[in-house]
C-alpha cells in the first residue's frame, strides 16, 4: 500500500442529527478480536482484520464473523496482506456462503492516521465499509466498542482528508448468546452449562431485573427518583406484551414445557448410549 498522506478526523455519534446508518455486532466477533489481539506478533501493536455478516432489510449491517489479517504498520505506510486476505475470504464462504464483506476492524481507541488507507482497500472491496474498534487497551477503564463510516474530503479535484463518523452500534446478546458470553469471560470454567442450567441462569437473570423493576417503580411513587417518562414507556411496553393467563394457566404452561425438554433429553441421552453400545459391539465383533 502507499504510504499515508491524509489528514484523518474523528467525529462522535452526536455530532450529526441527521445519520441513519448503523450497525450491530454479534459477541463471536468481538472474542475473535480479542483472541487474535492476545495471540499477535510482540512486535505488533494492533490486530486488524475482515468482517462478514450482511445488510437487513431495515440497512442495518449485521456483523456476525470476522478474521484477522496479516499486516504491516509503520508511522508512514501500512503493509497489508491481501493475498491471505482473498484466501481467507474464500474459504469462509464455502461454509457460509451468504456472509459478505461488511468492512474491517482493528484494535485501539478510535482511527489513527493509518486507519484511511485500510479503510480506502476496503471502499474497494465493498461500498460504504463500517470500521470497528475494540479498546482491548481498556485506555478509558473500559472496553470501549465503536463503529464508523467514513467519507473523503475534498477541495477541488484534491483529497484533503478522511472524515470517520461513529454511527450507532447494537451490542445487545440475546439469552442464548448471553450465557455463552458469561461463560467465556468466566477466568475459569469447571464445565460447560447445560440447558437446564442455562434455563435457571436465565431464570435468575430475569428475576433480578424485575426486581430491579419494583424498586424503580416504589422508588417512583415514593418521590425518591425522578420519573422518566422513556423508561415508563418500556415497562408500559413489557407489561402490555405478556398474555393475561391465571397463575394455574401459567404454571401448567411451563411444567407441560419443561416436561417435554426433558423428554428430548432422555430421548438424546438414550440414543448417545444406543450408538455407543452399537460401537462398541461392532469392534469386539471385528475382534473376534
């Protein structure tokens, strides 16, 4: 790659009303970053790599993989590996063939002056590429997570500068990937959780927040906090969205629901020893 002549400006979400773009990031992207971040070259500073997911019908780009590339980085130009890049790409797609290119990553709090010649190899490679950050630097106490888009300034026929927009990010987990994700930032695992106890992690979260819940709404009536007329609305939400059913309805609904898991794991568990048996048999057979 050439060598980096532009000017590079970061500007906060805030700072522009009228954007729409934005994107969401799902928690397998961001332990790949990590993992690659721990696992670089000592002489690297920062991990940068491709992302792949897709654009949903409402343009919101949906980030679910990624993998790093190899490169090269100095105060004045930047080496990238394209050829491993392509190859990766490839092989990728041959798994998950509706996975794109939806932009690229690199770790470090926000763009440096580097970041506009990767992002100009990635306009090429897909239009309008969204640039993560991951801070695995914790500069700020925190693990700071930001996307942006960028477009080029120009006076003239003349390019004069990278504007790099942040945009809205979506890091939400759903529950599944929720208790995937407190059981890899875990220090130690004995094992992994099964679905039961999946289900009761879940049981336990969910109990918490309407706890959380009562003593917002005691805290309100009780002229101890400030209302919210935002936070009012999503309980209001909430409430409205769950079925009117009696306490028995409702606990003859989950009891019926637990039984059939159950059901499914004794039928697995069965089948698991079924195969292992026949295995078994089969060698001691070949043996003989």
């Amino acid at each position: 790659m050439a060598a980096i002549d532009r000017t590079v400006l970061q500007f906060s979400s805030s700072s522009s009303s009228s954007l729409t773009f934005s994107a969401k990031v799902h928690p397998l992207v961001i332990f790949n970053i990590c993992d690659c971040y721990v696992r670089r070259p000592d002489q690297a500073e920062r991990v940068i790599g491709t992302l792949l997911g897709s654009v949903l019908p409402d343009g919101t780009v949906d980030i679910r993989n990624s993998y790093a590339v190899p490169h090269n980085e100095s105060v004045d130009q930047v080496a990238l590996d394209i050829e491993y890049h392509h190859n990766m790409l490839l092989s990728h797609q041959k798994v998950n063939p509706k996975e794109i290119i939806v932009g690229w990553y690199s770790t470090g709090l926000g763009v440096t002056g580097g970041s506009a010649l990767i992002h100009e190899f990635y306009s090429r490679e897909v239009s309008n590429p969204i640039h993560l950050t991951v801070d695995t630097g914790f500069t700020l106490g925190e693990g700071t997570i930001k996307a942006y888009v960028s477009n080029n300034l120009s006076l003239g026929d003349r390019q004069i500068a990278a504007q790099f927009q942040e945009v809205p990010l979506d890091l939400r987990l759903i529950e599944a990937e929720r208790i995937g994700f407190d059981t890899l930032k875990a220090t130690t695992v004995d094992k992994i959780p099964s679905d039961l106890e999946g289900m009761e992690a879940s049981m336990e979260h969910l109990l918490a927040l309407i706890d959380d819940m009562y003593k917002y709404v005691d805290d309100v009536v009780e002229g101890r906090v400030a209302p919210d007329n935002k936070i009012g609305r999503f309980i209001s939400d909430a409430v409205g969205s769950l079925p009117k059913l009696p306490p028995s309805a409702f606990d003859k609904l989950v009891n019926e629901s637990l039984q059939d898991h159950l059901l499914l794991l004794y039928l697995s568990s069965i089948t698991r020893t079924q195969l292992s048996l026949a295995e078994k048999l089969n060698t001691a057979a070949q043996i003989l």
